[in-house]
C-alpha cells in the first residue's frame, strides 16, 4: 500500500522532534501523529489489567486485543491529539510517570511491535500525516516519500532535557540526564527489533546549536525541494 501524502520524523529521546513534527503539520494542515502514545496506552492497558509488565505472553495478547485510536484534539487543554483505548480518552493518563517507567519493556516486546506497527499503518492509511517515531521510515511506512531523521547530540539532549525538568522544579543532575540518555540510546539502537537508526533514504539533521526555528526552516526547504523534484 502506497502512504497518501506521510512525513516520517524519527530519531532519538529529546532530539526535538516532536516539537519539529508538530509545527510542520501546523504549517502544511497536515494531522501530528505521534506514535510513541501507541506503546503507552497498551502499557497503561497492561497496568490496569496485570498490575505490571513483565508478562510478555499476556501483555501481548492484550495489545492484539485492544483498539488504539488517535483524532484531533476534543478538549482545548493543551493536548496535541485525543488518544482513545477502546473508545475511551486516555490522552492525560498515559502521560504519568507509572507509564513512563514501564513503556521501554513494553515496546520491546517483539509481538507487540507488530501489532502496533499494524495499527499504525490502519491509522496511517488516512493520509496528510506527519508521524513521529522509532521506526517509521525504517519499518512503519518504508514507502514513505519523505522522511527526516532528527539527531543531536547527547550532550545537547540532556542539556534540553535539564532545562525542562528544572523548569517544573523536579530535583536531578545534567549528568544523571546525561547518562540516562546514553543509556537509552545504547538500549534504542542495539535492540534486534525495529532498533533506532535512520532509513537509508531519509534526511539526517544534526540539531546541535540550531534553535527549533532553524531546523523547521531547514525542515520547510528540504520537503519544498523534495516536492519539486518528485513532482
Ligand atoms: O516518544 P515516547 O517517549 O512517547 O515513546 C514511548 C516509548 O515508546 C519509548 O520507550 C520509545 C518507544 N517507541 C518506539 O519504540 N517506537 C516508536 N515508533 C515510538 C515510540
């Protein structure tokens, strides 16, 4: 099946890109689809159900069971997009920490990345989408036209990610974050399913010392010329 008009935008933890991927779709009326809420609405699903998640064999079944559904935002409360298990709004809930600590486990097991990777082509098929992920240009959508993969530094990741958290008064080091990060790449990208790295056909964009404004116009030039040259 031929993607109707998708941006892919991967890369890793704190690279920026989902801010990137919102203000593109902003420009170009385009609908932001972030799949990150896929693994964390079947980690809050196996939350509820099991209490935990370490019980691959089930928390897999659940995640062939359950309907994952994302739409425009309903409420005005500065969400990005609604987010709905089964119908029900879980946009907020999948946010908390509880989820936080347990949705790496889940979105390594290998039978749940096909069932979210299947859910995501359904929604995918809908069109003028940017969708931002792990895996989207390498496994999700590999025939999408444009892809972008968003890397920076880690330094400059954790250097974001500490101004962040400071910000909401949380106690932590730049060089905890710092170290947590690296941790996490070396997890992302040595995975043996979907592991992070950029399709051999997308455009890599270091983000070091750029602010969001210059790599959404760097974004903006490369996807206009794309477009010229493919049409
Ligand atoms: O981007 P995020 O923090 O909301 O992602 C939640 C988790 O899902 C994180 O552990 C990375 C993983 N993820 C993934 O493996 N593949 C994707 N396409 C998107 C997210």
């Amino acid at each position: 099946m031929q993607p109707a008009n998708l941006i892919a935008i991967d890369g890793p933890a704190a690279s920026g890109k989902s801010t990137l991927a919102e203000k593109i779709a902003r420009k170009l009326g385009y609908f932001f689809f972030d799949t990150g809420v896929m693994y964390r609405a079947v980690t809050l699903a196996a939350l509820k159900q099991f209490n935990q998640v370490d019980d691959e064999r089930n928390v897999t079944l659940l995640s062939e069971k359950i309907q994952i559904d994302v739409q425009s935002p309903s409420v005005d409360d500065g969400r990005l997009m609604d987010v709905l298990v089964d119908g029900k709004d879980v946009t907020w809930e999948i946010r908390t920490p509880y989820v936080d600590r347990n949705v790496s486990k889940v979105s390594a097991y290998t039978g749940v990345r096909n069932a979210m990777t299947d859910q995501q082509r359904r929604i995918g098929a809908r069109g003028n989408m940017v969708v931002v992920g792990r895996d989207i240009g390498t496994v999700v959508f590999p025939e999408a036209k444009q892809k972008i993969y968003l890397d920076a530094s880690p330094e400059e990741r954790a250097r974001r990610r500490f101004a962040e958290v400071q910000q909401r008064g949380e106690k932590t080091t730049y060089e905890e974050i710092l170290s947590s990060i690296k941790r996490r790449d070396a997890i992302d990208s040595t995975r043996a399913m979907a592991p992070l790295k950029p399709a051999e056909d997308a455009f890599v964009i270091n983000s070091d010392g750029k602010t969001i404004e210059q790599v959404v116009e760097e974004v903006v030039q490369l996807l206009t010329q794309e477009s010229k040259n493919v049409g």
